[in-house]
C-alpha cells in the first residue's frame, strides 16, 4: 500500500461514486421509488441499505480526513452506534439520497485537503499507520465492491471496472488472510489474470489463505480471469451466475475456491 498516489485513488474513487449515482437513476427510472428496496448482492440488504452502509461509512470516516491533516489522535469509535442508528432509522429513500449527499461530502472534503496536508497526513487506522493514500485506498475497496454490490441489481452482467479493480487487487494479499477460510485439501494455484495483466500464487489449506506473486510455476493447476473476477472472487462475489465466460480453472475446483472465500 501506499505505491498508488492520493490524487489517483481519489480520482477512482470519484468515478465509482458516479457509478453508484448512476445506478440508483436507473433503478428509479424504472421501480420508482420502489427501487431503492430492490434486494442488492448483500444477503438481506436492499440496495437502500447498501447505500446507508457507505453513507454511514463516510460519516464516521469524515473527521478523520482532519485528524490525520492535523496530526491529532484517532478519533473514538463512541459515536459510531448513534451514527448507525440514526441510519437505519431512515426510510430507504432518505437512505439513498443522504448517502448520495454524505459520499460527496467525504469526496469533497478530501479533495479540498492542501498539498501539505495530504504530504503530513498520518493516521492509526484499525491498528496499521497509514497515509492519506493508504486511507483513501481502503475506503476505495470498500465502495468498489458494494457499488457492486448494487449494480448488479439492475444487471446480472455488471462487473467491478478496470480501474477499481486493479487498484482493490493492490491489497488482495491482505484480503486473503483474514477472509480466506481454512480448506482440508491443499492446493497451491496459480493465478493469471487480465484487465489489467496480473501473476498471483495462491496457496490453501488447513493453515489458511496465502496469496503472492506468481512462482511461475507451469506444473500447478492454474486460474485464469479477469482481474475484477479475481476481486470478487476473494469478496465471495463469484458465484457461478455472475462468473464471466472467461474463467477457467485447470486441475483446481472452482467450486473449491467459492467455498474458502464465503464472502465480505
């Protein structure tokens, strides 16, 4: 992490908040307001509350955008629950529209951050010391994946774009570790992805998920697919009615792999 510069991520990130814009005009054009209680990806979530989940999301994760700029501590978690409660107290159509509105926000305030500011932008973040681009990458993966979460609502077809995914693959390694479940059979795969080109080993078993770069190793059983079918892969979002055509996996179980990342 941290490779990527702040003006990029913010620049993707951006973009995938048009996308998430764009979708719920689509879903009103044509449900009406019924649209934002269609069912989204997330199990038992419409898209409405989607929607809240990263508007919530952006509201708590707003004063840190200062704190980090000002090099003051971490802010508490004490008014996380009341954020989230006041959230789920609005009807999904306030949902929708002050996620619109709160996502901006969070954009807005970040782009406004000086170029010294954004230079001295230092933060302890769930326990790791990040910068601003380190920040701003996270928040990238968590939009990404759940604006995806309610694209593909309105289109079965619906994939994570390019430059999101290859940017959320930058932290896949970590991913894996914690959302990586542990298997009986072990299997060492390598992986080949395209959109952009990317080379990954991973290996699995009763010790957990492990995935690094490619060994290149031409006698393993090996993955190839889209980059952002990689991504969901790891998400638990690759299920075989949202599998592109593309992928193939030779001398490894697909189904094998669905079942060590249940999902995010």
């Amino acid at each position: 992490m941290g490779e990527r510069s702040t003006s990029e991520i913010l620049s993707v990130l951006r973009t995938t908040h048009e996308r998430f814009v764009a979708a719920f005009g689509e879903l009103y054009d044509a449900d009406g307001e019924e649209g934002a209680t269609r069912p989204s990806y997330d199990d038992g979530w419409s898209v409405a509350q989607v929607a809240s989940h990263l508007g919530s999301g952006c509201e708590i994760f707003l004063p840190y955008l200062g704190a980090g700029a000002r090099g003051e501590p971490t802010p508490g978690g004490d008014r996380n629950q009341a954020i989230w409660d006041a959230w789920n107290a609005k009807t999904p159509t306030d949902q929708v529209r002050d996620a619109t509105s709160a996502i901006a926000a969070f954009l807005d305030a970040a782009e406004a951050l000086t170029d010294e500011e954004q230079a001295r932008w230092r933060l302890e973040v769930f326990g790791m010391d990040q910068d601003l681009a380190d920040f701003l990458h996270l928040r990238l993966n968590e939009h990404a994946l759940h604006t995806w979460d309610i694209t593909v609502a309105m289109d079965p077809t619906s994939t994570i774009p390019p430059d999101a995914a290859e940017l959320v693959a930058e932290n896949l390694g970590a991913i894996v570790r914690w959302a990586g479940k542990p298997s009986e059979e072990e299997v060492s795969v390598e992986v080949r992805t395209s959109e952009p080109e990317l080379a990954y080993h991973l290996d699995l078993g009763p010790n957990g998920v492990a995935l690094a770069p490619s060994l290149d190793d031409t006698s393993a059983p090996e993955l190839t697919l889209p980059t952002e079918a990689l991504v969901r892969l790891v998400y638990g979002r690759l299920d075989p009615d949202h599998t592109p055509s593309s992928v193939s996996a030779k001398g490894v179980d697909l189904e094998l792999l669905r079942s060590v990342f249940p999902g995010l």
